[in-house]
C-alpha cells in the first residue's frame, strides 16, 4: 500500500539546510496497523506530511497504491487526499462552526456527492463511532475523545485505502486514549490500513507493528505481540 | 463554472462562512451600501436639480437674445458721445430682412406701468405692447381664453390678457373674465385671455396689449423699447449677437467700436454655462459616488484577506481533506462577490427610499427645490455592474492569498 524506498527530506534555514530524513526505507503493506514511534525532532512528522501528500520529498521513490507520486500539482494532491487518504489529527482539526454530521460531511462534498446522500452517509459513519445522538451538535458542544471521533468518522467517509493519524491520542486523558484507540482497531480489523504517528509506548503497544525513528532513520522495524499473533494466524 | 455558481451546496459553504463572521459582514456591507447610497442619491439629486432647470427655462425659446438701446459712449460721424438711442420699427424690417434664414423670431416691445381698474377694484401694473410672435419665444400659459392675434394688431383691437396674479387682485374668485372690461389708463379693454407666468420670466405680471394698439395709444409712433430677437437652430449664437449689434450699429450711427450704444442678454450663452455648471456637477457626483464605491469595495477586499488569515487553518483542513486550489479561491470570490451583491442591492434600496422621501418633502409644491429626483434604471444596473465587476477583482487577491497557503503550513501544530 506505501513503498517508501531511499526518502530523503531537508529544509532550508537560512543558507543551511535541516536534513530530516536521511534515507527511509519503509513498506506498509494494505490492511497493517502501524505506528511510528520517535521523539519530537525525530521526523516522524515530516514523514507522515510526505505520505499524506502534504509536503514532497526531495529524493527517493514513494509509492501510495502502487502508484508513483511525483511532481504532483496542487489540484493532482487535493484528489488523491480525497480518494486515498483519511486524516486524524491531534488537535481534531474539526471546522467550528459546521456540526459533527457537516464536518464528516465535508470530504464528501469535495469529491463531489450530492448534498442528502452526503448527510445521509455522514450521519452513518457518526453512529459507527457511537456519535448518532450528537450529529448537529457543534465541536465545542463535544468532549475531546468526541472531537476525536467525529475526526475519525470524517476520515474514513470517503472509504480511503489508509488513514493516517498524527497524535491522535496527544490531546486526550487515558481513558478516552483507550477507547479511540479501539476505534482505530475495529477500523484496522474491517481492513483499513491504518498508520499512526506518536510518542506514547502504551499507544504504540497497541498496534501491529513498531517503526522506531531517530535523527531521520530507523532505527527498529519489529512486530508486537498482537502483530506476531496476527502473523501467526496468517501462515 | 455555471454548475459551481447554481449549486445549492456552494452557497450553503458561503451561508457558513457569512454565518459564522456576522459582525464583519454587517460592516463590510455598510462600507459597500453607503459607496452605492451616496452614488444613487446624489445622482438623483443632482437629477432634480437638471429637471428643476429645465422646467424653468421649458418655455423660452433658449436660443435668444434681448437687445436694448443705452447713451453712446464715442462720438461718432460728427454726433457727440452721449446721445440717446431709439430703436424703430424700421430696425425690426431691416433685421428681419438681413438675417432671412438665421433669424427666426423678432419680437419688437414696448413697455410701461399704468393703474388697471375693473369696478371698484384697481392696481398699477406693468402693460406691454405686444405682437402674437411673443407667445413662440416665451411661451404663456393660459388659464383662460387666447393670446393676442393677428386680427388684434391689424385692427389695432382694444383687447387685453392678463397674468393670473392681475386676475387675482382684480376679479372674485372663480369669476369668469373673459369678454369684461377693464379700464387701463381711461381706455376700455376687452379681456381675452389669463395666463399664468413661468419661474422665469423677463415681464413678471403683465398685461399684454396689442403692439398697434400700445403704439397708438401711448402715443409711441414709431419708436420700440427693445426687443426679442430668437435664433433659428443651430446658428452659432455669439456670432449672431454680434452680427445683429453690429447692423443695428450702423443703422443708428453708432460706432461700431462703441460697446454701451447697445445693451443685451444673451440667454443661450447663460444657459450654456448654467448647463455646464450641471454637468460639472454630474461628472462631481460620479466620481465621489465611484470612488465611495471603490473604497468599499477595498473594505471588502481588506476583511476578506483577513478572513483568509483568519481562516487559515481551516482552509488547511479543507485542503486535506480534498478540496483543490481551484475550489478554494472560487470560495473566497464568491463570497466577496455575494457580499458586494447584496450590499449594493441594499444600497440601492436605500437610496431610492431617501430620494422619495427627498421627493415628497421638497419635489411638489408650487417651487420645488428638486423636482422629481429620480436614478435612470440603466444608470443603476452601470453602477450595480461596477460593483460585481469591482467585487470581483478585489476578491482575487485575498483568493490569491488563500490558495497560496499549503496545507501543511496551516495544519502546523502551535
């Protein structure tokens, strides 16, 4: 589903340049629940911009879908975000004042489906995060594991092939931590790929597999206990 | 494009975004309604001040001119300076048959005040001698009966018409006059006809006699106080004057150097400037109406570049999730357009409210200030495209700005 193969990414500082990442090799293969795991500073951001198609790398290939991205205009990346990519945020990103149904809504609307088929899905995927009975309620009307989960019902409206999470949990106490991360796993358990980003162990645990990064490179690649069991299953 | 603007969904995004900023849209469209308010109202007054201008001067001929007769003021062929002037009924003959095809009235009067009695009411006004031709350059309005006829001054008639005002201190109210006697100067006059004078007016309240009639009886012989002398179209008038100075110069003796011999007015050379006065005026009221507009279109221009640095987070969001470069700055412009719209059908409203009131309260009445101050409805929709055309471009730029932002600068955490 991703094949990075020799990533590099700098940014200029003046007349120096920041090399962020230095060399990433990373396959994620469709339906994997990932995360990325490093301290601030350590890329995962940066890495996370160029998959989501948010920001460009300088050198090496990046595949999304088995399709090579490259030189991609504006107009070329705002239509494949729509069709391929869901994104969680950890400040939510929720637009204020549009209700939860209108903000799950939104995507929709770029991709150009008509205005009660867009209510009606959005109103579908609210009550498979649990959020039926808060559908015209405003974001600040909703707790913050509620924002998350109204993210993460926009994310997945369009039926991506991944969903890519930054921090989704930083924002949130540990028990609303736990049930979003629940969410995530229902989510990757229907199939979807799921690639978070984040500094917390106990998040990272729960996922199938850990990328540890530092200083632009990785540093470890190794399955968790539930990937292994998963795997197991598999062979 | 087309389906972009006709889409119900596009507007509900702009209902949001207006929605959500009430207070910068209220005064966003205050700036843009006030530009296009003052533009309609002060075309509209300036409108009236025209109507009013030309309802004044509607009925004189205004291509004429009044020449009378003052001392000379250079000795001249063995005549000293000084000498008093009389125009002759000759002189109208002579002019009449000189400018064949540039002159279209002449019109030689006679004047002087006489006490009018009609029973035991009486009063001193002003009587003129008069020939029919006067009725073409200034046109009297009549109430009751005719004015003076060729059969008139053929017969040296004694008859008679009088202004409204004569008729009002003279007679009852509602009293038919026409066919009674009045009595001027110890001589019965049989009343023909009441006319009512216009604002402008070179006779004021008079009664006109037929010339013949004046010439005989105030003893007058051949002798003419001044006259009206109307061009026909498209003379150059300032020339004609000349010309016709010039003549009556010679015919006189006078020098043709001597500018006091001769007295007059030119009534088309104060028109014109008069008229120049209104269009300056016009051109006035354009250019502080336009340029009100445009600084309200900045206005708009101003806040919605704000917005869009306001927003930037959320333009972010809407980028991420999928909307293109293209979808966002149609957003931003439409919504500026939508905004000026609406502003300036508001203003538009507004104005025409304000002129009517303006109309009720000083455009009837026997001497309006503004007569009927209206906008022509092509001038409002020239106005009213400006604006769209204004709102248009203003909102490129912060469109501009909006799709400058990279999503990935606005989702930047704090």
């Amino acid at each position: 589903m991703i094949r990075i193969e020799g990533l590099h990414k700098s940014y200029p500082i003046g007349k120096d340049s920041l090399h962020v990442l230095k060399g990433l090799d990373l396959h994620i293969k469709e339906g994997e629940f990932v995360s990325i795991m490093g301290s601030s500073g350590s890329g995962k951001s940066t890495l996370l911009n160029i998959v989501g198609l948010l920001d460009e790398h300088d050198v090496g290939n990046y595949y999304l879908n088995g399709q090579l991205i490259e030189k991609l205009n504006e107009k070329k990346a705002a239509v494949l975000r729509n069709k391929f990519l869901g994104f969680v945020f950890q400040s939510f990103n929720l637009i204020s004042y549009k209700t939860a149904v209108e903000n799950v809504a939104l995507p929709l609307y770029y991709k150009g489906v008509g205005r009660k088929e867009r209510l009606k899905t959005a109103l579908e995927y609210l009550e498979k995060v649990e959020l039926g009975p808060w559908a015209e309620h405003l974001p600040n009307e909703l707790s913050g594991g509620q924002k998350q989960r109204v993210a993460i019902a926009r994310a997945l409206v369009t039926v991506p092939k991944v969903i890519l999470a930054d921090e989704p949990t930083g924002a949130l106490d540990s028990t609303t931590t736990d049930s979003v991360m629940d969410l995530l796993k229902g989510i990757n358990d229907e199939g979807m790929t799921v690639f978070v980003i984040t500094h917390e162990e106990e998040v990272a645990e729960q996922t199938d597999r850990i990328v540890r990064l530092k200083d632009g490179v990785i540093i470890s690649d190794e399955l968790t206990e539930s990937g292994k069991a998963k795997a197991k299953q598999y062979v | 494009m087309f389906k972009f603007i006709f889409d119900s969904d596009t507007w509900q995004e702009i209902y949001g975004g207006i929605r959500k900023n009430k207070t910068r849209t209220i005064i966003t469209i205050i700036g843009v309604l006030w530009g296009i308010f003052l533009l309609v109202v002060l075309l509209g007054a300036a409108r009236g001040m025209e109507n009013n201008f030309k309802k004044a001067f509607g009925d004189f001929a205004t291509n004429s001119l009044v020449v009378w007769t003052n001392r000379t003021d250079k000795p001249f062929k063995g005549f000293q300076k000084g000498r008093r002037i009389q125009l002759k009924t000759r002189d109208v003959e002579v002019l009449k048959e000189e400018f064949k095809g540039r002159l279209k009235y002449i019109v030689p009067r006679c004047q002087t005040s006489s006490l009018i009695i009609n029973g035991f009411k009486s009063g001193d006004f002003q009587v003129s001698g008069d020939y029919p031709v006067l009725d073409k350059v200034q046109k009297k309005n009549l109430i009751y009966g005719r004015f003076l006829n060729k059969n008139d001054i053929n017969n040296k008639a004694k008859v008679v018409v009088i202004e409204e005002e004569i008729y009002k201190q003279l007679f009852e109210k509602n009293e038919y006059p026409i066919n009674q006697y009045l009595i001027i100067n110890n001589v019965n006059y049989k009343l023909v006809g009441v006319y009512k004078s216009g604002a402008i007016d070179f006779d004021g309240d008079t009664a006109y006699i037929p010339f013949t009639t004046f010439q005989q009886v105030y003893n007058r012989g051949n002798s003419i106080d001044w006259m009206m002398i109307t061009a026909d179209e498209g003379v150059d008038i300032e020339q004609f004057e000349l010309d016709i100075q010039l003549t009556l110069k010679n015919l006189h003796k006078v020098d043709p150097e001597d500018n006091k011999a001769f007295g007059g007015i030119n009534l088309a050379v104060q028109i014109g400037k008069f008229t120049g006065f209104l269009t300056g005026m016009q051109f006035l009221t354009w250019f502080v109406g336009i340029a009100t507009l445009i600084a309200g279109v900045f206005a708009i221009g101003n806040i919605l570049l704000i917005t869009v640095k306001e927003r930037t987070k959320e333009i972010g969001i809407r980028r991420a999730l999928g909307a293109t470069p293209r979808e966002i700055r149609q957003q931003v412009i439409l919504e500026s357009v939508f905004l000026t719209t609406i502003a300036g059908m508001l203003g538009i409203v507004f104005g025409g409210l304000v002129l009517y009131i303006i109309d009720s309260a000083f455009g009837s009445g026997p001497d309006p200030t503004l007569l009927n101050p209206t906008v022509n409805i092509p001038i409002v929709l020239i106005a009213f495209t400006i604006l769209i055309v204004l709102g248009t471009s203003i909102g490129l730029i912060p469109a501009y700005m909006a799709t400058m932002i990279k999503p990935i600068e606005a989702l930047r955490e704090e």
